[in-house]
C-alpha cells in the first residue's frame, strides 16, 4: 500500500464522535481565538444560577469549567455526540438534552440567566432570547464567514464569496429578536495540515468544509493535494471566528 493510501486509510478509520480534535496531535495546528472562550465561559458559568448549552458537542469544552451553577442543562442534535457528551458531563452535573435539528428549545420561557454555544449549527436568536430571563446573557463563539476556504477549495475548486456566518448578520438577528448586542470580536486564525490523512480526518468530522465530503467521492483531488503537500510543505488555511455578547433587557 503507498503512503498516500496508507494515510487515507488512517484519515477515514479514525473516530470522529464528539468534539475533540486531539487525533490531530503532531498532523495539524489552529491559532486559538485571543478573547479565551473557555475563561470567558468559566467566569460567566460561575456567576448565575441556571444555565444553558446550545450544540455542546461531546460536552468537552463545558466539562472543563470549575464551578458549574445549580442547574447546567446542555442540548445536542447529533446521536452519537449525545452518549458522549452525557459520559463527557458527568463531572459537572449537567442535564444532556437529545433535540432535534432546528427545532424550538424544550425549555420554558425565562428558564436561563445565560445561554452559551462554541460554534453552533444554527443560531435560532428568537428562542435564545425567549428563554433569557430579563437581564440574561448570550455568549456565543461562532464560525465565521469563508472559514477555512483554502481547504475547501483546494477539494471543490473555486467558489463564490461567502454569503453567510457574517458578524453584521448576527448582530442584526439579535436585535431584531430583542437583544442587545455588548460585545462583538473577530479573528482570522493559522490553520496548518501537516498530511492527507490529518485533511481527510478534519473533513469527515467538520462537515460544513466539504458538505458531501468522502474519500471515494474527492480521491483525485486528495491525491492533488497529497503531492501538494509533499512538494511544498504543510498545507495553510485559515479559520475565522467571532465572539458575540447578547443580553436580554
């Protein structure tokens, strides 16, 4: 088998439930946001009395904040993430709550002092604020617009500018559903590929890059950019995120 099968291979084998990108340990790096979300999200956690985790993921980021409140509720679409995040949230005492996608959050209104979300599918801003108290918060780290579109292109070709994920929309969404936005941060961050297997990997588990992603489906233009990469080095891309900061009046 040659080395490029050898590091399909891997890339396709390898697991993908939750949210934990250690696999790419020694085959791939991304810059971190300068803003921490995770100190952001331990220092709000530990100030309020009820709250919510919209898309937690495998529940990796929010297990690691040292001082949960009394009622820490997390929600998650995909199936496989869910057995992992209820594992995963244990040791926070948080509640793992299977929704479906794009479907109105299971929680009565003015449930929350704070809902939070890294990165989620879809921000559904009138049920956020709908289940805000008065004076609660939103804080969300968020994919931006065009976000890894080296990636993407070096598999799909050219494509048009990036119509969505802006910042401007989202501000415009939280006012228009009531919210007042306090904060509003972005970033352009590094993302560095060291082999085809780390690309096939980071494919399969970050959908959006590469929607109807699969070796088989994209194995010449894997093969292009295997040679790319040993010809001239890591493969660079970079991602784009933002930080917004919502509060209900």
């Amino acid at each position: 088998m040659s080395d490029f099968e050898d590091l399909l291979a891997e890339g396709a084998a390898a697991p993908v439930e939750g949210w934990d990108f250690a696999w790419l340990d020694g085959r791939a790096s991304e810059e971190r946001p300068p803003w921490g979300y995770a100190r952001l999200l331990a220092a709000r956690m530990a100030d309020v009395d009820a709250a919510l985790d919209i898309d937690t993921g495998g529940g990796e980021v929010l297990a690691g904040i040292p001082q949960p409140p009394p009622l820490l509720v997390a929600t998650e679409a995909w199936p496989p993430n869910v057995a992992v995040a209820r594992r995963t949230l244990r040791r926070v005492g948080a509640t793992v709550v299977q929704v479906a996608e794009q479907s109105p959050l299971p929680f009565r209104d003015g449930a929350f002092d704070l809902v939070v979300s890294r990165h989620p599918v879809r921000t559904w801003w009138d049920e956020i604020a709908r289940v805000l108290r008065p004076g609660g918060s939103y804080l969300s780290q968020q994919i931006g617009p065009g976000t890894m579109r080296e990636l993407s292109e070096a598999v799909l070709g050219p494509l048009p500018p990036p119509a969505a994920r802006h910042p401007e929309q989202a501000v415009a969404a939280a006012e228009a559903a009531g919210l007042t936005v306090v904060d509003l941060r972005t970033a352009t961050l590094r993302a560095v590929f060291q082999d085809i297997g780390a690309v096939v990997w980071f494919l399969r588990k970050v959908i959006w890059t590469v929607p109807d992603f699969t070796v088989d489906r994209y194995r010449p233009e894997l093969r292009r950019l295997h040679d790319r990469i040993r010809s001239e080095g890591p493969f660079v891309a970079h991602a784009r995120r933002f930080l917004i900061d919502a509060r209900r009046p």
